[in-house]
C-alpha cells in the first residue's frame, strides 16, 4: 500500500473512533517534534480543527520547544493551550528531598512525561475527549516511551509508522521543513536526543524493522532494547482469577 493511501486509512480510523466512541474532541500534546506534529495535521485533516485541542506542556524546556510547537499550530491554524507543568514537577521533586529519597535521572525524567499525560487526561476528562499518543513504530518496538507517560493515550494513530515514513508523511501533509528535518527528542533535559538515549540510530531502526540486513552490534542493540521494554507492550501482569466458593460448600 502506497503511504498516502495509508494516511487515508489513518484519517478514516480518526474519524470512526470519534463517531463510535460518542466522544467530543481528541486531545493532543504537541511538543515541536515531528511524531506530535503529524498527529496533528492528520487528526485536523480528519476531523477538522474544532474537533482537536493541542496543548503545549513545558517542565523546564528549551525555549524553542515551545517556539516550535506555536509555529506548527499557528501555519496549521490549531486550537491549542499551553499549560506549564513545571511548579508541579518542582513541588513533587521538594516533597522527594524533604524526605530524603531524592530521584535519579530516569525517574526525573519520567516524571516530567507523567506530569504531561495526566494534564492531557484532566482535560479530556472535562471535554469528553480522547487523547492521541504519538509514538512511532520505532519507538513502540524499542520501547523508547515512558510508561503511563507518553505510553498512555486512548489510541495511537501512527504506531506502525517508522519514523522515516512519519517524516515523508508530515512533508505531505504540509509540515514545515523545519519541523521534518528536526533533530528528533523529547526536550526533557539539555542536550539530550532520542538516538543518544537508545544507542542506536533511526535509520538503523527503520532498516532493522523492515527487515533489512544491519549490522550484527546494531541487532542485538535492537533486540535488547525490545526484550527489556517488553512489559511497557504486554498487559499488566495478574494472577490467577479467584474461584469463589458457593454458600454453604
């Protein structure tokens, strides 16, 4: 299938889910990335621009982040809010010191997501929306989210997408260059990028996912990444269902 008959799909996908689950909006997160900015014009092109609210959430960002962001929903002409979650994540991180069990970068940094995804959840919650994840077939496989973070949302519409078709799919739908050829992270600490933090690069992802050759060290990269993640993917362990005994036996 060619991709523009897939982003068709997507659009369809969008438009039933709304329909059928009765609710009013869906509700995105838009960070200046190019996962979030597909998203969102595909979801505007699905459903139209007063069926989608965006909403920008820094903790700490770079400022371009935020820049970034306004400028995708202002060429797109995108309802959007922008609700600053950083005296939340600075409150929660005190009452950590003050008992002295102080976080460490991952946790920081998950933190930070999870502080994004309940704002998202709140505002659903009070307009009947539903919430739009962003991930991409690569990050999905590697499990490069956070859980109950950016890992969370009501449905993922681009989730088997690999981020060289997410960047081709964005370039269609008229997402600025700047955006598309954007060095791809999350804005979650100085410096940091998505391919630094996985060890391993997106065209090697891509190309390991379509089932090309790659390196040998690139594919055990590939695979550990996958196998660790694995209960991000799988449902919530539980033990076995509780037989109740009838009355009187």
């Amino acid at each position: 299938m060619k991709l523009a008959d897939y982003l068709q799909e997507v659009k369809k996908f969008l438009q039933d889910m709304l329909k059928n689950t009765g609710a009013a909006t869906y509700v995105l997160g838009l960070s200046g990335g190019i996962d979030s900015s597909l998203v969102a014009a595909l979801t505007k092109e699905a459903v139209g621009k007063d069926k989608l609210m965006c909403i920008m959430m820094p903790i700490d960002s770079h400022p371009d982040d935020l820049k970034d962001a306004i400028s995708l929903a202002d060429h797109l002409k995108l309802n959007y809010l922008i609700i600053d979650g950083s005296k939340s994540f600075h409150a929660t991180v005190d009452e950590f010191k003050k008992r002295g069990a102080e976080l460490n970068q991952v946790a920081l940094t998950n933190l930070k997501v999870r502080i994004r995804m309940t704002i998202l959840y709140a505002y659903a919650g009070s307009h009947s929306g539903l919430v739009l994840g962003t991930d991409n077939a690569d990050e999905r496989y590697t499990g490069y989210f956070t859980k109950y973070g950016d890992g969370a949302a009501d449905l993922m519409p681009i989730c088997h997408l690999l981020k060289s078709e997410v960047k081709q799919a964005a370039a269609m739908l008229g997402v600025p260059d700047f955006l598309v050829n954007r060095v791809p992270s999350a804005g979650l600490f100085l410096g940091q990028t998505d391919e630094k933090e996985m060890g391993v690069t997106y065209c090697d992802l891509d190309a390991y996912l379509a089932g090309k050759e790659v390196a040998p060290e690139v594919k055990s990269r590939i695979e550990y990444l996958h196998k660790i993640s694995n209960h991000k993917r799988d449902p919530i362990p539980t033990p076995i269902p509780y037989k109740r005994e009838e009355d009187g036996k």
